[in-house]
C-alpha cells in the first residue's frame, strides 16, 4: 500500500471507513445505524464550518490552554549522551492529560447539535473524568457507563466525576469491565439519540468516533509543526516523534501533521504496553503479535485466543490496558509508516525515575513508555538527532501506584 498524497490521512479510505481496506469499519448492530449515519453527516458539515473551527480554537486556547509547551530536555540529553530529548509537554492542558481535546469537541458538537445529554463509556475513568469535565463546561448533563467491577477499582476518578455532576451508571453484566459498559453505553443511545450525544474516548470504535477524535487530538501535531518552525526555522531532518499507544489517540493526534513527510526525515514510534516483564499478559497488540478482529465495532489487530475471544490484558498504566488499538494504527503499521514496540511495567518505572531525577516533569505512567524506548535509541543516536516525546499525562493520577512501587525497589 502506498500512502496517497494531499489527502489526510483521516479522509482516505473515506467511502467505507476502511484504512488501508481492512481496517476499521462500523461493524455495528442495525438499531445504530441510523444514529451513526446522522452523527456521520453532521460531523462531515461541522468540520469544514469556518464557524465551528473558531468555536473549537477558542475552547482549545481558553479553556483547554493550548499551546501546550515543547521544551528541550537539556540534562536528561546530556547525561545519556546522545540525540537530543525534547518534549512535548500536552500533559500541561486542562485536566492533565490530551483526552480533553476530544471530550471538549464531543461536548462542542452535541451543543451544536441541540442535545442537553453527553453519554460515554469509560474503563479506568480518565476518558469518563475527562467528559464529565466538558460537559459541566458546556453546562450538558453526562451520564458515564462503567463496569461495576472498575467502579470499585477507580474510586478517585468515580468521586471526580461525581463532583463534575455527572452520573455513574455501574455496569453488571458480562466481565463487569469496559468491553460491556460500551455494549451498554450503544445500547442506551439507540433508544435516547435524538437528545443525546455519544462519545468514544479514544481513536477506536466505529468509524465516526476514529475520525472526530483524531480530528481532535491532531492539535497537538498542529502546534509542535509551529513550535518547530520557530524553533529550527524549518522541520529539522532525523527527527524521531515517539508516543505511548493504548487506543492510539494520543499517538495520532502528536503524529497526523508529519505522516506525508518522508520516513528517513520524520521517524513516527508507538510504544505499546508490554505489561510485567516476567508475565505473558500484555497490552501490545501491534508490537507482539495479535491478529486481526473485531472490536467495539471496528476491525483492528486485537490480543486475542484462537476462538477469538479477547484476551485479557495487564499493565502498570490504566491508561494503556486495552487489548485493541485504532485502525489507524493498524494502517500506519502495515503500510510500514509507523513502527511499534513495546516496553514493560518494569521499563516504565525505570524510565520514569530517571526523567524526573533530571528534569522538572512530571510524565504519567502512559508516556513514560515513550520515555522508555526514548532512553533506551537515544545514546546509539549522534547530536543532530531530534528525539520528541508526547508527555501525555501528568503523574498525579499515578500518585499511589508509584509511591507503592517506588519504594519496594
Ligand atoms: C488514556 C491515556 C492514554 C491512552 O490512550 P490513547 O488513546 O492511546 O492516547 C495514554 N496516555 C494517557 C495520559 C492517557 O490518559
């Protein structure tokens, strides 16, 4: 396959939603239909609105407080002593991590669409937090659809919500987890979708939810273009943008604007979870070998039995335990745009030490993935090479998981 200029990447394939013709799709019960079909056709007319974009700009500058800042991350640089370590620093937007962006865009587009009610699903609660956030802005009233099991695991993120106004619908069928609280969250919009709006929290799901959150989360590579012009003067050759994957919005998003660059000029990484270095539990379905299926209404490589039931994950980060990953993803990597690896819990921990020893950030378990392969190639590079790494997330999420694993070592 070979990668069609001047079109983004987020409008090929458009007809059928299929990247690369097999991945993706709307792989949808026949009640959902029509309420994708209306999302489909409003959306296609709200992202070319003039009127719609300045909205969008100014929630992402005034309430979200984009541009998030690019930095030079001088002493880490110089203690592995090799490329140069810069980071983008999108943990700085409202809420502490890039899941704004697509939350305030869902809540924008049901405003927009004159809905008063905002739905998602949500697993570990950041995505159900991030809405919940939104919507109270936007003055929507949110109901977030949740596994009774991860209720009782993510009590922080379920009082936040709470505070936020929103309603915890607990989940109790099935495993308990995020796979039924999404049956459940499409099951209730079917019969509610003419005053509610549905949102995806990451790059998956049916086609619609891919395409309005990479629309979203392409902020990011929008700003670091800028921020590298007025940085180098023009887009510096070996440059390498590294970023955690879990669904892949993040990733996505930090990469959409350098796709169309040539390989050898702009390197894109996805660092998956690799989960407990000694456990064959993972969350790595393009680094270690999944096969495609299908998952929340989409075809993408999931982790996976031979019958095709969906494997059970484990990782340190909430963020990243998810046994798919975006179609897009899956396209970037069998057109051989992207490629992918994986680093542990263990890595992770490390990798998160050393940042935060010789630098004033603060990278949630998520993007100290990045920073996991970023110090691992860094010292192999030469000076004039450019290492970039979304830090997505801030680490006060992961207060108590650090301080317990911190300190047994
Ligand atoms: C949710 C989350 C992720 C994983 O989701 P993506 O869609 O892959 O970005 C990564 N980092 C942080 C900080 C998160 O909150």
């Amino acid at each position: 396959m070979k990668l069609k200029k001047k079109i983004p990447l987020i409008d090929q394939h458009d007809k059928y939603g299929f990247w690369g013709g097999k991945f993706g799709g709307s792989f949808i019960p026949e009640t959902l239909k029509k309420p994708i079909d209306d999302l489909t056709i409003e959306f296609q007319k709200l992202r070319k609105s003039k009127s719609f974009i300045k909205k969008r700009d100014f929630y992402f500058r005034n309430y979200i407080g984009a541009p998030t800042r690019f930095i030079k991350l001088n002493r880490l640089s110089k203690h592995l002593g090799g490329a140069q370590i810069w980071a983008k620093v999108v943990s700085d937007a409202n809420g502490g991590a890039h899941k704004i962006y697509n939350a305030t865009v869902h809540a924008l587009i049901c405003k927009t669409l004159g809905k008063k009610y905002i739905i998602g699903d949500t697993g570990a609660g950041y995505a159900g937090k991030m809405l919940s956030m939104a919507a109270k802005k936007f003055g929507l009233k949110c109901k977030i659809f949740m596994g009774a099991k991860d209720i009782k695991r993510q009590k922080p993120n379920c009082d936040a919500m709470k505070k936020n106004g929103a309603e915890i619908i607990p989940v109790t069928t099935g495993s308990q987890t995020l796979v039924d609280a999404v049956s459940e969250c499409m099951r209730y919009w079917v019969s509610n979708c003419d005053t509610t709006h549905m949102c995806v929290g990451s790059t998956v799901g049916p086609n619609i939810f891919v395409k309005i959150c990479g629309w979203s989360t392409s902020q990011i590579s929008r700003e670091l273009k800028g921020q590298l012009l007025s940085e180098f003067k023009k887009i510096p050759k070996k440059i390498k943008l590294i970023n955690c994957v879990g669904g892949g919005s993040s990733a996505y998003g930090f990469w959409s604007e350098f796709i169309d660059f040539p390989k050898n000029q702009i390197e894109l990484i996805g660092v998956e979870a690799g989960g407990p270095k000694n456990s064959k539990l993972h969350a790595a379905p393009l680094s270690r070998g999944a096969r495609l299926g299908i998952l929340h209404g989409a075809a993408s490589y999931v982790c996976q039995n031979t019958e095709g039931q969906i494997n059970e994950t484990e990782s340190i980060s909430a963020g990243l335990d998810y046994p798919g990953v975006s179609p897009l993803h899956c396209f970037l990597k069998d057109t051989k745009r992207a490629t992918y690896t994986f680093a542990t819990d263990e890595d992770a921990l490390r990798a998160y030490k050393l940042v935060t020893k010789f630098e004033k950030l603060n990278p949630s378990l998520e993007p100290s993935h990045a920073f996991a392969e970023a110090i691992k190639i860094a010292p192999k590079l030469g000076k004039d090479n450019i290492i970039i790494v979304n830090s997505c997330g801030d680490a006060k999420k992961d207060r108590d998981i650090l301080k317990e694993r911190l300190s047994k070592k």
